[in-house]
C-alpha cells in the first residue's frame, strides 16, 4: 500500500532531550516537508526537500534539523526541545517539487514537551 | 509575505444543508490551489486542486470550487452535505515554489 509513515504517533519528553521523529515513504517520491499543526494557525512548512541531499528552511525552523540521506526517508530532529515545539506533527511527499503536485500526508506525530 | 485567510473557523449545518467556505489569498502572480480534508483520527487527504483551465474544479465525494482570479478567491462549496462530512478542511496555496502556505482550517459539524 502506497503510504508515508511516521514514528512514533505520540510521544511525551522533557526540555533539552533530544529527539528524532521518523518519516518514510514508499512511493519513490522525490519531495518531501515537514509541517506542524497548532489551533488557529493551520500547518505551517518546518522544512522541505527536493531530492536527496537536497533540504531547505520552510516557514518556521528555528529548532528543528532534518536530513535526506536516502529518498525514501526524511527525518526530522529536535536536538534541545522546549515547550513551544508542542504541537501534532506531519510528514508529506509528492512526486516531484512541481507547484501543481498534492503532498500525501503521514498520519501524524503528537509530541509534548515538557 | 503570501497567506491563505480561511473565513469561517467552526461552520455547525444540518445534513442536506449546503455548504460554502470561504478561502482568500494574497499573492498577485500564478498560484496553484488546494483543498484538503482531514476527517476526524485520519490523514489529510486532497478534496481537489486547480493549477489551470476551468476554473470549476470538481473533487471527491461532491465537492467543487471555483477560482476567481479577481477576488483572488478558491471557496469550497457542496450543494448538500452528509453527517459524514464532518472534518477540518484546508485551503492551500503554492505560488509555483517549492513551499504551500496553508490556511488555518475551518471545523466543520454536520448534525444528524
């Protein structure tokens, strides 16, 4: 089944403590991005990648790193949470960078940050 | 900077109420637009989306929007909506970058 998955669907951590959130996808997209979803503001962009070894600042980065070593996965890194990076967290990929391409989205990632 | 402004954040209808929402964006050059869905516990998943062509777009499950350029507008419109349409629903835009601003979603509730 064609899908983008993400690890883990929930987690609880402490400020400062590192953390990784997976994301993988099975559909030989080249584009992938990063968004989190807060009440009344939407999904705003963390980060995107055009292709492998290809990454670049969204709307809102500051905290966040990620990387694009492989195609198919594009992790997304807190290395010092703090609280305001509480939020639900998605994952999505599309085809191509192409403006016109839908994203298919994960099924989320709800961290809070202690 | 560009934004998507969602009008209406809560919409409460009847089923077989129609349903239009209501979806503004601020950018003067060509835009590529989206709608999504996110129905309750599930992923969002794409309604429709215009990049060209008839500016009446028809999607899944009834749904249709227009674009007009003019008003710099893409609303969301279904003649009759179903209990099972109640979701959070998403206006998109991509100005022809490698970013899509999204709008802040309107929470919509069909009653039984």
């Amino acid at each position: 089944e064609a899908q983008v998955t993400q690890n883990p669907r929930y987690l609880i951590t402490v400020t400062g403590k590192k953390l990784t959130v997976t994301c993988s996808q099975n559909m030989n997209h080249e584009y992938m991005s990063w968004y989190r979803q807060d009440p009344g503001l939407g999904l705003r962009q963390i980060y995107y990648s055009m292709n492998v070894e290809v990454t670049d600042k969204g709307d809102v980065p500051e905290g966040y790193k990620v990387s694009r070593k492989e195609k198919r996965n594009f992790p997304l890194i807190l290395e010092s949470p703090s609280p305001n990076q509480t939020s639900l967290y998605f994952c999505a990929s599309s085809p191509t960078s192409g403006s016109w391409n839908e994203q298919f989205f994960g099924p989320g990632t709800r961290l809070t940050v202690l | 900077a560009q934004s998507v402004s969602q009008h209406n954040h809560h919409v409460i209808l009847s089923e077989a109420a129609s349903l239009e929402l209501g979806c503004n964006y601020s950018y003067g050059g060509t835009v590529n637009l989206f709608w999504y869905v996110q129905y309750p516990g599930q992923h969002l998943q794409l309604l429709l989306k215009y990049f060209s062509g008839d500016p009446l777009v028809k999607g899944i499950k009834g749904f249709e929007a227009e674009f007009i350029k003019s008003k710099f507008s893409f609303n969301l419109r279904k003649p009759s909506v179903q209990w099972s349409d109640t979701a959070e629903y998403f206006c998109a835009v991509n100005t022809g970058g490698f970013k899509t601003i999204f709008g802040a979603g309107t929470r919509l509730f069909v009653k039984a």
